[in-house]
C-alpha cells in the first residue's frame, strides 16, 4: 500500500502542476460557441485573444494593451489564482519528493514527515485557490453567454468555456487529491516512525531498521 500512495501523490502532484502551467500557457479560456456564425476559431484568455483563420491557416493574438488597465474582476481573481496555485504546486511537489519515503535525500523520519505536511498544506492551498478562480471566471463566462445570446444578433460570436478552463480546473481537483494522497502517506510514515524498530542482525548494536507494514 505504501508504494502505491507514493507513486498516485507524486503523479498527482506533477500532474497538478503541468496542468496549472499548461492553462497559464495555452490561455484559452473562452472559445466561440458552435452556433455562432464565424469563419475564423476565437480564444479569449487572461492576457490576450487568439483567432485562427480558416482561409489563411495562421493564428493572429492580441494581448491587452496594458495589464494595468481596468479588467473584470474575474479576470483579475483568475489572474492571481492560477499564478499562485502553480507557484503552490510546484512548492508541493519539491516538498513531496523530499518526503517520500523511497528518497533519500532526508534520512531522519521528522524531516520527511514536516516535508510530507508542507506539502499537504501547499497542495490545499493549490488546489482551493485553482478553484476559486475557476469557479469565479466560470460565472462570469455563463453570465457573459447568456447576454450575448439574449441579443440575438446574426452572426455574432458568442463564446464558452474553453479548453484552458478545464486544464486549470483539472489541476485544482489533482492538487487536492494530491493533498489528501500525501496526507495518508505521513500518516503512514509517522506510524512507521512510532511503532517498533527491530535490530539489523550483523550490523552491531544500534543499527536498526524500519518494520513496513
């Protein structure tokens, strides 16, 4: 059981991470609707829009005229989320690999086990605020849809969620299994830590060794 709740924290965390970059990096967070009347495919992001032209094949972006300007607040809120989150995630990460077990890089159980915990504390924290920035930027998106398609204009492009979105989205949910992956595992490790130590036979008088169960 151990190594299996290693391998799934390290994965998820790593996963967590990649996903908080790639929706940082891909910044797609709202595409054109398929009802709309369009001959070109539109992305809106956090710091820019994107529309790829059927007839030419080449992307065109524009990035906002200045960051300091007036944006929504969920633009903002989004901003500031996804940014931390990946800076949280890949802080859980080193911090997971640094207290697992099956690494040697601390041999005292104390320092693998508050390693494990800041870990698990910065994977909540990941996780939470991918979240809240998500779910923050999805309503404003369903609002934003709901007038745009109460306009009823022909021809105008309405837009969704787009793939950006559930990448951020993925990483949060990973981030907080992640958490809860390395929270056993210090459970784990602290057990192992308090339960009886058998004495290595051939290695002398205070060599011992880590009964796993």
């Amino acid at each position: 059981m151990g190594p299996a709740v290693s391998l799934l924290s390290i994965f998820l965390g790593a996963l967590a991470f990649i996903c908080t970059v790639g929706a940082i990096c891909t910044d797609c967070w709202q595409v054109n609707s398929k009802g709309s009347v369009v001959l070109s495919m539109r992305c809106r992001g956090l710091w820019g829009e994107c529309v790829w032209d059927k007839f030419v094949k080449i992307w065109t972006c524009d990035v906002f005229s200045s960051y300091l300007n007036p944006h929504p607040g969920a633009i903002v809120i989004a901003r500031a989320s996804i940014i931390t989150s990946a800076v949280a995630s890949a802080g859980a990460f080193l911090c997971l690999l640094s207290g697992c077990r099956y690494f040697r890089c601390f041999q005292e159980a104390t320092a693998k086990w508050r390693f494990l915990c800041l870990s698990v504390g910065c994977d909540l924290f990941a996780g939470l605020l991918s979240c809240v920035g998500v779910i923050r930027y999805c309503l404003y998106v369903f609002f934003q849809h709901q007038y745009e398609v109460s306009l009823s204009i022909p021809g105008f492009p309405s837009f969704e969620y787009g793939y950006s979105l559930w990448m951020a989205m993925a990483g949060g949910l990973a981030a907080l299994i992640a958490a809860a992956a390395s929270c056993y595992e210090g459970v784990l490790l602290k057990t192992l830590h308090a339960s009886p130590t058998k004495e290595l036979a051939g290695h002398g008088p205070g060599k011992t060794a880590w009964t796993y169960v």
